[in-house]
C-alpha cells in the first residue's frame, strides 16, 4: 500500500498496470491524454519503442483517452497525481492470441511468448533510457526481438 498526500509530488517515472484482455489480440496499451501537447507526445514514445521491439504488441491498438468509466484506475489516478514527466499507461495483452504483421493468422499466446513480450518490455525501457541518454551505450548484441 502506498501512502501518497495530496502536497506532495512524487518523482516516478513509469507506473504499467498490466492486464489481460479478453476480446482484443495483441498487447496495447492505454495512456492518458493531456492538454500540453509536448507531454502527449512525450508520452507515446514508450509505446512506439515497444512496437519496435515486440512482434506481439500494436502500437495501432494503443489509445489515449480520459474516459470517465477509467477515472478511477491506478493509470487515470496517478496520471494526474504525479510529476509531468511522469508517465502512466494500462497494458493490456489478450488472453487468446496475437497476429503478426503482415499476416492474418492467430498465433495462441503461450507462457514462453508471454515471457517474451515481458522481456521485450524491460528491453524498451533500456531502450526509452538510451534514448534520453540516461543509459550509455549499447550492451552485447542482441536480437530485435527475444
């Protein structure tokens, strides 16, 4: 439990609620939507790099909203609780299948491919870090996708 007050602003970077969907295919995630033009576009930056790195996840499928019906998730919450650079997203990834690019087949999500996409996940933070120069240099080589 974490215990937050209301004067207090906290220094977080990412904050992912990771779900399950039970209709859509593929990963996506959902991400709030802000006034400031430059913070909404900082903000889908993350998505966009895990795009790149994992086969299973659509950028396509992504959105940004502020629906009423989600205002009280940890994603909507937070997103207007913590700093501006702070960014909150729900990540859903369906309970069935995935369709890879290109084609029209489901490809069933099995544990290893589940792993995999968490992988992908923690590679598109070192990704997200190099690119804001947080992290130096590359480490050994590695595929695009594990």
């Amino acid at each position: 439990v974490v215990v937050v007050f209301p004067q207090q602003k906290i220094n977080l970077d990412f904050y992912i609620d990771i779900h399950a969907h039970s209709t859509m295919m593929n990963g996506f995630m959902y991400g709030n939507i802000f006034e400031d033009e430059e913070r909404f576009q900082r903000q889908a930056v993350f998505p966009k790099l895990l795009c790149q790195n994992a086969e299973d996840f659509s950028y396509s499928s992504t959105s940004f909203n502020r629906d009423a019906v989600k205002a009280g998730t940890g994603r909507r919450f937070l997103g207007g609780l913590l700093n501006d650079t702070s960014y909150c997203y729900t990540l859903e990834v369906s309970f069935y299948s995935y369709v890879l690019a290109g084609t029209a087949a489901a490809v069933p999500y099995t544990e290893e491919a589940y792993m995999k996409l968490g992988r992908n996940v923690a590679r598109t933070f070192l990704d997200y870090y190099r690119l804001n120069s947080l992290v130096e240099g590359p480490l050994a080589p590695t595929p695009r996708t594990w």
